[in-house]
C-alpha cells in the first residue's frame, strides 16, 4: 500500500503545528521541514560550514549555531541574502525530507504528513503531494498569537506575513482547507480527526 502524502502548510501564527501534532496523535507520519532546517544551520549542522563562508561568521553564535534573528534580518534587508541563505539551505532540507519520508514509507505508515511552511511559495512540493491541507485564519489572528508566542513587534511580524504567500494564495492552493480562528482546541481537534478518518487513520 502506498502512504498517502499530504502537504501541510499554513502563514505564521496559523495554528499548522497544533495540527500537525493532533495528526501525530491520529497516527500520520511527520515529515517537519522547518525542524530540519533549524537542525543543518545548529552547530556542527550540514549547513554551517557554507553559510559561514557565504555571510562570514559574523553571522554564526558563539556556539557555531546561524543566528537565526540575525540571519532573519539580513534576508529582510537584501533579497540576494535571502536567494543565497535558500540556495544553500533549500537543497539540503529536500534530501533529508526524502529520506524521512522514505523511512516513514519503509515503516508501514499509512500518511505522512509534510509540514512545510513554505509550501506555496517554493513552488517545487506541489508534484511531490497527494494533497494540500491548508491551516488558514485572517491576518489579525496571526498577528496577535505571535505578538504573544515570540514577544515580537508588530512590524517584525508585519514583514514576516508579508514575506510569505499571500493568504488568498494559501487558499487557491489548498485541496483542503481547515479554518483556525476563534474556535476552541476541542473543536479543532474533532474537525482534525475526521480528516484523520479521511486520510485512512
């Protein structure tokens, strides 16, 4: 039987990560590609040694870690840091999503889950996916649960929503679309588990 792959992918503060959990919790397979982007660009990860000769080790902590806030910033301020920090992270993040999924197909998992908060805007997953599961809220929402999550200003929050897809790009995307905003855990938890149903958990 062949695992059914779906692509999870929502903006920041959309609640993606609450649902990917409660799919781990039906059963799914996670593929997590932010996890795995954090863990190459941590000290002695695939993608330090590159990144500090790209941007120097200015950019790295005292741990040899890539300054995540830094680097952020940088990305904001140059749209060519932005296309060379992807050129070197991208790559690597797409063999090792692989070799998860090719784990997880190997253990017998019915669905694996890729979480990929960059789903729409790479552009190159799409083919990859069975289908699209969209976790979607307005942008007001968004803006107050990292305001609260991160301690961050409104304006750093501002540049990250609108340096993703748009929401209405999110949406035309989406095969399946699951509506995050003023509903309680609970709630979001049954309508998660039927979806649970439908992808054969």
């Amino acid at each position: 039987m062949t695992a059914l792959r779906i692509g999870l992918t929502g903006g920041i503060g959309s609640g993606k990560s609450t649902v990917a959990r409660m799919l781990i919790a039906c059963g799914a397979s996670l593929v997590d590609a932010d996890a795995i982007a954090r863990q190459i660009t941590m000290s002695g990860g695939a993608a330090v040694n590159e990144l500090a000769r790209q941007f120097g080790a200015e950019i790295l902590t005292v741990d040899g870690a890539m300054d995540r806030e830094r680097m952020r910033q940088l990305a904001f301020d140059d749209p060519n840091v932005k296309r060379q920090l992807e050129a070197i992270v991208h790559p690597l993040v797409a063999q090792e999503v692989s070799r998860q999924a090719r784990e997880a197909v190997q253990a017998g998992s019915a669905c694996i889950v890729f979480d990929i908060p960059l789903l729409v805007e790479s552009g190159r997953w799409r083919s990859q996916l069975d289908q699209v599961l969209v976790v979607d809220c307005c942008e007001a929402t968004q803006m107050a649960r990292v305001m609260a999550r991160n301690g961050w200003t409104q304006e750093v929050v501002e540049k990250i929503i609108a340096g993703q897809a748009s929401r209405a790009q999110r949406l035309a995307a989406a095969d399946i679309c699951l509506y995050n905003d003023s509903i309680s855990l609970e709630a979001l938890g049954l309508l998660v588990r039927q979806l649970a149903g439908r992808f054969g958990l």
